[in-house]
C-alpha cells in the first residue's frame, strides 16, 4: 500500500473497491429502460346503435336494452323494466341517471328535462348499452 503525499489516504484495495463500484453504476445508469411485461388492454369500439324508436319504454331481456335506441321529447318519463333473471342497471356515462340496481321484474324511471343524447350502459355488465335521445 501506498501513501499519497499530503493527504492520509493508502492507496490500494480501497481504490479498486470505489473504481469498481463507479463503473458499475455508470454501467447501470446507461442501462436501456425496462420494457413492460404487460401489454395494456385494447380500447374498445362501439358498434352504432340502430336508429331510435320513439317510446319511452325500454325492456331488459337477455343481456341487452329493447330497443337499444330511443327517442323522447323534453319532460318524458322513460321506464326501463328488467325482464331478465339477472340483475342489471341503467347508468348515463355521465351520470345524469342512474338506477342503481334494478331485480328482476322491477322498474326505474328517469324524466328528462333537458334536449341532448345520453348514452347509457349497464355497470354490471358494460357490453349492454343504449341511448336515449331527447328533443326538444
């Protein structure tokens, strides 16, 4: 081991033990970042609803909204009743109605008082899903 001149410090193991913990974390930091494990899930699309009926009843059956479309003028009372064994709900994406659960054979109601289109779905099962619009 050495001394350095003017300082206190031995050269030796030491050094090597700093010299290669730099340039192993040099080697680290020049790494390429981690590539996700995961692949993020597809977005889904939606398939056009048919063009609205004009009703202010919608029936529950078999997974799905009937019918899927609707039309109503500003101030109607639409009625979804659900037919189906399951249980289902009728939700606004923006969340101007929402029925919370509906059991079988029973009813929601929603009057709506304001011109626009809500698309709606079914939170326990999202596949199924409608459209209300509304006219002025």
């Amino acid at each position: 081991m050495q001394r350095f001149r003017g300082c206190g410090w031995a050269l030796g193991r030491p050094i090597a033990t700093i010299g290669a913990a730099l340039l192993l974390v040099g080697c680290a930091a020049a790494a390429p970042p981690p590539t996700p494990t995961v692949a993020p899930a597809p977005t889904a699309t939606e398939a056009p609803l048919p063009a609205p009926v004009a009703t202010n009843a919608v029936n529950i059956a078999n997974f799905a909204f009937g019918p899927a479309a609707i039309t109503v003028p500003v101030g109607s009372v639409v009625t979804w009743t659900n037919t189906d064994i399951e249980q289902h709900t009728a939700t606004a994406r923006d969340r101007t109605f929402n029925s919370d659960i509906i059991a079988n054979a029973k009813t929601y109601s929603f009057t709506f008082s304001k011109a626009g289109t809500y698309r709606y779905s079914c939170l326990i099962h999202p596949t199924m899903v409608g459209e209300v619009v509304v006219t002025p």
